[in-house]
C-alpha cells in the first residue's frame, strides 16, 4: 500500500540568544528532571519537536563543552517560561542537576523543524520511548487544543520511570503503558498492541521518539497500514546551527540516499526516508 503524502513542513522562529534564569528544576522520578525557564519572549515560541541549544553551566568538578540540545517540553509565553525534561546521563546534563532557582544560563533557540500536526486530522497515534515522551509531549495539548484525539503508546523500563502525567499534561488522551519489567515493551507485544489500534481505530499520522526498533516496526507498519509518520531524531550535535555537520544522519530522497543534518532538516523526519539507525535499542 502506498503510504499518505506528508503535508508541507512548518516553518521555524526566529533563534534567539539569550541568559534565562532558573524558575524551578526538580526530580520528576529517579531518572528526569524538570527545569522550568524565564526567558525572554523571542525565546518563548516553539512548535512540539523543535529543540534549544543549552549551554550548561561549568562546575569545578565538571566542565561540559559545547552546548546540549534538549528538546521544548513547554513554552508558555504569558508566563514567559520555557520548560524542558532531562535525563542526567553525561557532563552536561550532570550541569544542569545542579541548577537551583536564580541562577543563569545561556539558551539559544527555538532550533530545527518540528512535528507536522495538520488540523484536518481527527486521531493521531503517538508512540514514545524513553526520554521520548519529552520531545513528544508538547504534541498532546496542541493536537487536543484542536479537537483531535490521541492515542498514545509509551514505553519504559519500569512504572517509576513512566512520565505519563507529564506526557499527558491533563489532557483526555487514551494512554497505553509498556514496560521492560514485565515484557509488554517487547516489539511482537507492542506490534499486536499497534495493529489492535489501526485496525480498530485508524489514525491519520503516526509520530515517534526514541527507539530503533520502535521506529522500524512504525515505518513497516506505516507502509502496511498507508498512514503517514514522523520520527523525531536523537543526534550528538555541536552547533546545532548547520555549520559543523556532526549531526547528519542518512535519508532517502527520491530513491537517493542523503546526508541531511538532524539540527536543521531535522530534528522530525519523515518517518519512511530514515535510513539506518543510531545506537539506542
Ligand atoms: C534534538 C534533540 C532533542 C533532545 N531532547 C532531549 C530531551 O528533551 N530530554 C533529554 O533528556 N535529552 C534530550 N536529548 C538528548 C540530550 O541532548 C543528551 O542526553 C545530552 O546532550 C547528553 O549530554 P551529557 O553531557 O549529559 O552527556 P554526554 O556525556 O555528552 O553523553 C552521555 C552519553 O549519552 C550519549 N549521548 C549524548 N548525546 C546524545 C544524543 N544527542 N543522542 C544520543 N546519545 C547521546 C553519549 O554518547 C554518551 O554515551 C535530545 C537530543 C537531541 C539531538
Ligand atoms: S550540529 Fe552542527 S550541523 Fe548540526
């Protein structure tokens, strides 16, 4: 089957660069961390899936170097505020723990081109791993803002570390949990659960963050199914601007491969012209 035509790509804000001060940063569970924003209002702007370029503060005992992308998970302009969820895995992120209400630190953004949310959809199927939930979750208010339903699979290494509250943002969304521990995460448990959903209830887009294998049944099943997807992608990046080009990442064009950069074509593909995978499971 011949899958759906992507609808025209959103265009992005003008970057902006800026110091915003910490309003908040706390532990959402034992793996994430919110970290809530004042900035200025060119930074406040964001569509779901476009990323900021942090500059995370040097410590003593810890230095990071170059700026860390973090995808919006909330801009709210009224209250001048821009919020991310972060797992601490490296230097930067080590930083960006140790922020307390007050301090400083340098953001430039909104960066790349987000998720394509047309209004005439009516039902869109949203499938997140990991850290994924983050660069998706913005996608939850805008789309239920408009009246189309969400249906969401999310999925996690245990319950302590689901964010389903935060995905969920007290919208009215139909959520499915799958969990390592227990096995439901596993791709021909999560592929049952999928073709449940599209043969039942059909959506007009398919979205995506986080996993490899999850990006490679969705692109399988999306052809099967002919429903267009997006993947949002995870890429080291350095300057997050198009210049240094650490961050391309193999995509079909045309029956071509090309070298496009997750900072600018990116970080949200089509879901079926991403070629290849990155390291995460
Ligand atoms: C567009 C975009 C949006 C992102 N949004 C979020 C988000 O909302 N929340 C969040 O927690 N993280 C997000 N990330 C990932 C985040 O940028 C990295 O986890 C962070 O840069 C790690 O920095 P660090 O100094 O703490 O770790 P490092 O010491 O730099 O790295 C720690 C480990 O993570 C790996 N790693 C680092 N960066 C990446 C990356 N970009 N992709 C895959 N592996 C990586 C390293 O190879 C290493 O194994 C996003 C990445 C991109 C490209
Ligand atoms: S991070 Fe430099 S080109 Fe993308």
């Amino acid at each position: 089957m011949t899958v759906a035509q992507p609808p025209a790509a959103p265009t992005g804000f003008p970057v902006g660069n800026a110091p915003c001060v910490v309003r908040a940063n706390r532990a959402v569970n034992d793996r994430y961390r919110h970290l809530v924003l004042e900035a200025p209002p060119p930074l406040c702007r964001a569509t779901p899936g476009q990323f900021f370029h942090l500059l995370c503060p040097p410590f003593v005992d810890n230095e990071p170097y170059l700026r860390r992308p973090m995808s919006v998970y909330r801009v709210a302009p009224e209250e001048q505020a821009i919020e991310f969820l972060y797992n601490v895995v490296g230097a930067g992120t080590r930083s960006l723990a140790r922020l307390v209400a007050g301090d400083t630190m340098s953001v430039m953004g909104p960066l790349g081109t987000g998720f394509t949310i047309e209004p005439a959809y009516r039902h869109i199927l949203m499938v997140a791993r990991g850290v994924g939930l983050a660069t998706m979750a913005p996608v939850v208010p805008w789309a239920c803002r408009r009246g189309i339903r969400v249906t969401a699979i999310l999925s996690a290494r245990s319950p302590q570390d689901l964010m389903e509250r935060e995905f969920a943002q007290r919208e009215d969304i139909r959520v499915h949990p799958v969990f390592d521990q227990d096995g439901t995460s596993a791709v021909g448990r999560v592929e049952a659960l999928l073709r449940g959903i599209l043969d039942a209830d059909r959506p007009d887009a398919m979205f995506t963050c986080g996993s490899n294998r999850l990006m490679t049944l969705l692109q399988r099943l999306g052809t099967e199914y002919g429903v267009y997807g997006e993947i949002a992608l995870e890429q080291q990046m350095a300057c997050g601007l198009g210049v240094c080009l650490c961050c391309v990442r193999p995509i079909r064009v045309g029956g071509e491969i090309e070298h496009q950069r997750v900072c600018c074509e990116g970080p949200v593909f089509d879901l079926q012209q991403v070629a290849g995978t990155w390291r995460h499971g």
